[in-house]
C-alpha cells in the first residue's frame, strides 16, 4: 500500500463531470437514513478522487459514488465504494456552503448485467 506522499504525487487528471452519490448515515433507535445526490468531480487519479458535494460527510465515511471508468475509451461509469479522507467547507454566501471532500478508492461493486 502507497503511503501518503506516494498517494499525493501520483497523478491526477482533471475531470469535471457529475458523479452520483449515495450516503447512508445511522439515525436515532438505530435507523438508517439513505440520502442521493450529485457531486461535481475535480479531479481523479488512479487512487482516489476529489468531489464538489453540497453535503459534507464525515471524515471515514464509506459511501457508493458513480465513477467515472478508468479506462479512457469507454464513457460509462462504474460504482466505486469510497472512503472519505478529508473535506472542507467552502462558504458560498451567508446561508450555504459546499464542501470539497477527498475520497480515496476501496473497490468497485460488481456490475448486476
């Protein structure tokens, strides 16, 4: 497994591209709530990738987010399972904010076809 420097010089293309989400968090009594959205990607590298979200999950949060493919030839995207590894706010006004959030590859869910 890279260490840290390793992760951070690898490379990074840019890629600005919608990429849905799915968070789930654990409510009150032990519920679990499913939240959906869309995220604006920045950037990708072969290790993870950064996103632009309206939400900010919590540090080391898992969630499924619709990724790109790594191979440049084909269009579709693929469902990947991500760790968040950092994020941080960006205020846009005096009422809302948006978050970058650092996410870091785990594997990719197979595909149902």
């Amino acid at each position: 497994m890279p260490d840290e420097q390793e992760r951070r010089s690898s490379e990074r293309l840019p890629l600005i591209q919608p990429c849905p989400y799915q968070l789930s968090r654990v409510a009150g009594g032990g519920d679990i709530e499913l939240s959906e959205g869309y995220a604006l990607s920045i950037n990708i590298s072969s290790g993870g990738m950064l996103l632009f979200m309206r939400q900010a999950p919590s540090e080391r949060q898992v969630f499924e987010v619709r990724a790109p493919s790594a191979a440049a030839r084909e269009q579709e995207s693929i469902t990947k399972l991500v760790e968040v590894r950092w994020t941080r706010q960006i205020p846009l006004g005096t009422d809302s904010s948006m978050h970058l959030v650092g996410n870091r590859f785990l594997f990719e869910v197979p595909s149902s076809r």
